[in-house]
C-alpha cells in the first residue's frame, strides 16, 4: 500500500499526524487516544498496513 493512501485512510477515521521523525511519523486517533507509528517509506506492506488501520480503530 502507498503511504498516501495509508495517510488518507487515516485522515478520514479522524485520526492526525502527532509528529514526523527519521523513520517513523506518530499518528493518534482522538477518540481512543491510540498512537501508532507509521513508516515513513513510500510503500508500505500489506500485512503491517492493516495492523496500523486496526490498531487505530480506521479500518
């Protein structure tokens, strides 16, 4: 999966990008308060793209 379309799906769940770093960028979803930290790689693995949406409650 692209990173942009991980980001988009994201963004449509409410969620938003806590902080940008070396290899990683920390998104939380407000309402349950879960920060998950999403590669910052242009694509990104099937499997570990999932289990950031499930995590996140943005499935």
């Amino acid at each position: 999966m692209k990173r942009r379309d991980l980001e988009r799906r994201l963004r449509i769940a409410g969620c938003y990008l806590k902080r940008e770093g070396r290899s990683h960028a920390l998104w939380i979803n407000p309402k349950t308060g879960v920060i998950e930290a999403v590669p910052c790689h242009n694509e990104i693995k099937e499997p570990l793209a999932k289990r950031i949406l499930k995590n996140l409650h943005a499935e």
